[in-house]
C-alpha cells in the first residue's frame, strides 16, 4: 500500500503541469514534415517513398490551435502543458501537447474522415519537434502518422 502511494506521488509529481502563459508558443508554425500514413495499411501502401505534407499551425495566447496538417484542418485543438520539472528531469512526456481532431484528407491518398489527435512536442531551439498521433478508438494504441518539425515562416 504504501509503496503504491509513494509511486502515485511521484507519477503526479511528474507529470505536473507547467503555466502555459510562460511559453513562448503564441503565433504561426510552418513546416514540410514527413507523413507515414494514417494507418498502417496506408503507410504500406506507398511502398516506402517518403511522403511530405505542408504543417501550418497557429497557436494563440488563450491555447487554441488552428490550421491544417496537409489537406486537413484541425478542429477543437488545444495547447496543454504536458509535464512540471520532474517529468522533465526524469524525460517522462513531453512539454507540450495539442489535442484536438483532425477533419479531412491529409494526402491525396489518405483516409478521408474526421480523426482524434494529439501532438506532443517540445520546443527546442527555435523549432517545435515532435509526433502527431491519430487515436482509432478507446482501446487502440495511438498511431503516429506525422513527424513534427516547425519554424517560424
């Protein structure tokens, strides 16, 4: 009992949130970043050419995210801080998050529809970096569809 305890505490302790007001993500995010597919089918599918989609992100002070990953916008999408300075120590998670949806075709071979993602990424340098992740369903493991690496344009 006690050391299931002591580990929730440093779970939380870890994944404690950061003060979004404090970054400097608020504006527009550019980049060409590599797409694997939606699912894995579709992935397999282009036989292992690199396929590269245009990322436009805008991030605003409140934490709204809108723009588009390809062919597709994004919807509902959020700016959440992902972990506190334990979580940082221990390189648990990531900075930040965005979840949200995605609705439309990112390539013109991909799944058409409406998608739940999520985008956990850190600032480094100048650049976010990161993975997009589409969820299939409650108990699907989320599949990375997207390499992230954005600038400022």
């Amino acid at each position: 009992m006690k050391t299931t305890l002591f580990l929730g505490a440093v779970m939380w302790l870890a994944t404690a949130t950061l003060a979004l007001a404090d970054t400097p993500l608020a504006g527009r995010w550019h980049g060409n970043d590599r797409f694997f597919g939606l699912r894995r089918e579709e992935g397999a599918a282009t036989e292992g050419v690199p396929q590269y989609v245009e990322t436009d992100l805008t991030i605003s002070s409140t934490g709204a995210v809108t723009g588009h990953i390809g062919g597709a916008e994004l919807s509902g999408c959020m700016l959440e801080a992902n972990r506190g300075w334990l979580g940082r120590l221990l390189h648990i998670k990531t900075d930040y998050i965005i979840r949200g949806k995605m609705i439309g075709r990112v390539s013109s071979q991909s799944e058409k529809g409406s998608h739940v993602i999520s985008v956990p990424f850190n600032l480094v340098g100048n650049e976010l970096q990161g993975s997009a992740f589409v969820s299939g369903g409650t108990f699907d493991y989320p599949y990375p569809f997207l390499r992230l690496q954005l600038v400022r344009p």
